[in-house]
C-alpha cells in the first residue's frame, strides 16, 4: 500500500521517490548483485522508533517510511491486526 512521494533533491533535481507499506509478503532466499552487502535485520516497530527517535537512524527516507506508517497505524489508515501488532497496544 502506498506510504508516501518524496523529493530527493528539490533544488537540484525533478527527482521523486516513492514509498510503500508492504502486506502479505514471505520471506524467500537473497539473490543480491556481486557488489551488493546486504544485511537483514528484523526487529519490533517500537524498536525501530525507539532507533529513530535516538538518532541511530541516519537514512532519512527510512525515517520518513517509519514516522508516516506509525502515523498511518494511529489513524486507523492500516490493517487493524498490523496496526496493533506495531503499536503494541497503545
């Protein structure tokens, strides 16, 4: 489901992102490029704020996807059982 667009770079370039709240997925096997280092790390919504809100969030497009789907659960804009499952009851 669609979270939010973006400008990247306003006052250099027309570029625009796109963010998502994916639902339904599995996890499968990686396939990354030969230059890619990935690394999966899973972890509770709450912990991913308590992340952000100490500033160990660097990226700000992560930051942004996390502040509008913690909006998004708040507001009643996603799934109820996901909404509870990231608000943890509050």
């Amino acid at each position: 489901m669609h979270a939010l667009t973006f400008q990247l770079s306003n006052s250099v370039t027309d570029e625009h992102g796109q963010g998502f709240i994916a639902l339904g997925l599995t996890q499968a096997s990686a396939e990354p490029d030969e230059t890619e280092d990935l690394r999966l790390r899973r972890l509770p919504f709450r912990e991913a704020l308590d992340l952000l809100g100490s500033g160990c969030l660097p990226d700000m497009i992560t930051q942004a996807l996390l502040l509008r789907a913690y909006h998004q659960a708040r507001t009643g804009d996603l799934p109820r059982p996901l909404a509870e499952a990231m608000l943890g009851g509050n």
